[in-house]
C-alpha cells in the first residue's frame, strides 16, 4: 500500500472519529489497568457492567488489594474467567504498592511485569492513559490492518512493528482507537459493512465489492466519499 492511500485511510478514519476514546469505562490509571485486564476474552461491556459495581467501593490498590481474591470474584463472577482474573488483579495491585508506591508504572517493561499483563494490556495503559504513540493489537486492530493491507503481518507485534513505522505521526496518538473502533463496527469479521466504510476507495481488501453488494436494498450505493477538509456532520464515533 502507498503512504499516500496509508494517509486517506487515516484521514478519513479521523473524520468520522475526531474525538475517539476507549470503550473501558475508568478514571485512573489504575482503574483502566485493572479495566483492560478484565477484558481479555470478554467484552469492554460486560466489563463496564461488573466495575460499575466494583469501583464504587475499590478503585486503588489497597482497596483491592483488601478485597482478597475471594471478595473480588464477587464483583467480577459475570466475566470470563474471572477466577484466574480476579488472582492476578488482587497480585498486581500488592506488586503496585510494594514496588511503584501505588502507582501505576509508565513503561512497558515494568508493566508486562505486572500479572496478567501482556505487551497488547500494557499498550494501551501507556496509550490511553499517558498518552504514549503505541498501538495496541488486539483481534480488531489485527485484522484491519491486514484486510485493508494498511500493515499486514502475521502476527500482532509483526502488524504493531509495521504500523508504528507506517502511521503518520499526527495520527498516532489515536491510531488504536481509529482501527479498533473501525473494526468493532464496521470492518467486522465474518461479513465486514464495505457498503458503508468510510475507507471503502483507498482499501486493498480483494471482495470489497462483494460485500458492499451486500447492502439492504434501501442502503445501495451509499459508500460514502468524504471530501477533503470537510469531515461530515455527526462524525463523533462511539465510544
């Protein structure tokens, strides 16, 4: 793909996006931390359901912490897994406190050395919450950019490696949001929406046209063709 269609895609990503936030509802560092752990395999609203309980009555480290894995379960039992979840959360909160004076640590290696932390988790805490230019790869993000040959790779740090090296710097701060956010609604996995992409012309993805004919019937032909410099009305996306 050529930096000038890597552009287009961004550009118009950020039109209809201008102001995209994470779906993980949090306040703090550590709440988005505790958040992004939780959602492995289960869904940013399901997580929401479960810390609306939860963060009312422990939101720091010590507060967790004082919960025990037991009494956490409690709050999280609705989400997957929630038994291994609920030990790793009540370890790195004790870790937080015994190591980063309650702090939640600003760099990748001190996070992935966090339980229940990988590369793609403590990306987005340095991402969303201190503002790093990282990108996170989870499913979404892996398979945007390769269905629409933005960065493909054939696996998440490969398609992370080649994104942070072909995203225009501008864009970087909210890349992860523009594609997670794009492939949670619209570039979907099994039957993706090309019939209202907003990337639809400068995307390589081979049965584009295929899907796009997938329209319903009152919704043919409305691929949309931003003009330069003048992002829609309405664009705010979800989240």
């Amino acid at each position: 793909m050529s930096p000038a269609k890597r552009e287009e895609i961004y550009r118009r990503l950020a039109a209809v996006m201008p102001d995209p936030k994470s779906e993980l509802e949090h306040t703090t560092p550590y709440e988005l931390l505790v958040a992004v752990v939780l959602s492995a395999q289960a869904t940013d609203k399901s997580v929401n359901l479960a810390t609306a309980r939860l963060f009312p009555k422990a939101n720091t480290p010590a507060k967790i912490a004082a919960l025990g894995a037991e009494g956490l379960e409690e709050y999280i039992r609705t989400i997957g897994l929630y038994r291994g979840k609920a030990k790793n959360v009540i370890a790195l909160s004790q870790i937080l406190m015994e190591e980063h004076g309650g702090e939640v640590p600003r760099t990748r290696e001190a996070l992935e050395a966090l339980p229940g932390v990988g590369r793609k988790t403590a990306n987005v805490v340095m991402n969303v919450a201190f503002g790093e230019l990282t990108i996170a790869v989870d499913t979404h993000v892996f398979r945007v950019a390769n269905r629409t040959g933005l960065a493909p790779g054939k696996d998440p740090l490969e398609v992370e490696t080649r994104l942070l090296k072909v995203t225009p710097r501008k864009y970087l701060s909210n890349a992860h949001h523009y594609l997670i956010l794009h492939g949670r609604y619209t570039c979907v996995a099994k039957k993706p929406l090309c019939w209202k992409c907003p990337v639809y012309d400068p995307c390589e993805f081979r049965e584009k046209k295929m899907f796009a004919a997938l329209a319903p019937e009152n919704m043919k032909r409305v691929v949309p063709v931003l003009p330069k410099g003048k992002p829609p009305a309405k664009a705010r996306a979800k989240g």
